[in-house]
C-alpha cells in the first residue's frame, strides 16, 4: 500500500520596508537583531514546530503585494511585519484579505508605546492575532501561535 506523506505546512513571513536595517536602525526601539538573526530565528523555531518558512523583505509595497497573492493556496499562512505600510496601506490589506490566509501581524516594537500614527493598523481587521513589542522574540510566539491554527 502506497502512503502520501502529508506535505510540510510552508509559512510566509514577511517583512516590510526598513526592516533591513535591522541591527542598526534605531536598536533602542527595534533591538539588537539584524534580519539575518531574525530569519535564522524564525527556522530554528519553524523546524522545532514540523513548518517551513519562506522569509521574505522588501522596501516595496508592490512586491509585498505580489508576494501576498502569490501565497493565496500555497502556503498555510502569512506572518507580517509591514513595518511603515502598516499604517499606510489600503492595498497590502486587500492582499491580505484575497489571500483567504490566517495572518498574524506582528511588530518589534511596542507601537501603543510610540507617536499616535503608529497606533493606526489597516492589517488588524484581517489578523487573526496581533503581536507587538516582544521584539524578534514576537516573529517566534507568532510562528507557534500560527504553527497551532494550520494544524488544527
Ligand atoms: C516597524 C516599523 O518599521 C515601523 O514603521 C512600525 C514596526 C513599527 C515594528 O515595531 O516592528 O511603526
């Protein structure tokens, strides 16, 4: 008798414009960590939970955007860091919501904390849980939390 293995759920994580600079942007808000040390975070944890990740950074909302679509019936779910976009973007969020995939939003700083522009979110209506201000700590709890939902 021939058995399918089940295929691995593959998450996407995302990260938007700035997020680059980690490490040596403004590490007493956004942390210690580059992006390197976030991404290698993020497949220590992923490995740990049976998931894969795709960890992607762009500075371009287009690009986000595509890359949204893209995801829609291939990966499991999306995790996001849109970084400024977050406050601005009408069409990230209708990506987000074509995509018909739990999204977790999660920032490194504490944005409550921070100037009240930052307080807006146009990605919270369609996330099924907000994270911010664990720091790179935030991208691990959301891969667990998002790792529980798509096996459920
Ligand atoms: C990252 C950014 O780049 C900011 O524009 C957001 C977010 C906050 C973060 O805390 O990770 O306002």
């Amino acid at each position: 008798m021939v058995r399918s293995v089940p295929a691995t759920p593959k998450i996407l994580v995302l990260n938007g414009p700035n997020l680059n600079m980690l490490g040596v942007r403004e590490p007493t808000i956004y942390g210690k960590d580059t992006l390197a040390d976030v991404e290698a975070l993020c497949r220590k944890t992923a490995k740990g939970l049976g998931v894969a990740v795709d960890f992607r950074q762009s500075n371009h909302e287009g690009e986000l955007v595509t890359w949204i679509q893209e995801a829609r019936g291939k990966m499991a779910g999306i995790v996001i860091n849109a970084g400024a976009y977050t406050h601005t973007s009408v069409a990230i969020l209708d990506a987000l919501s074509l995509s018909e995939l739990p999204v977790i939003e999660v920032h490194l700083s504490n944005v409550y904390k921070r100037e009240p522009f930052r307080h807006k979110s146009y990605i919270s209506p369609v996330a099924r849980a907000v994270l911010c201000g664990f720091g790179a700590h935030g991208y691990a709890l959301a891969l667990e939390g998002l790792a529980k939902m798509v096996k459920a």
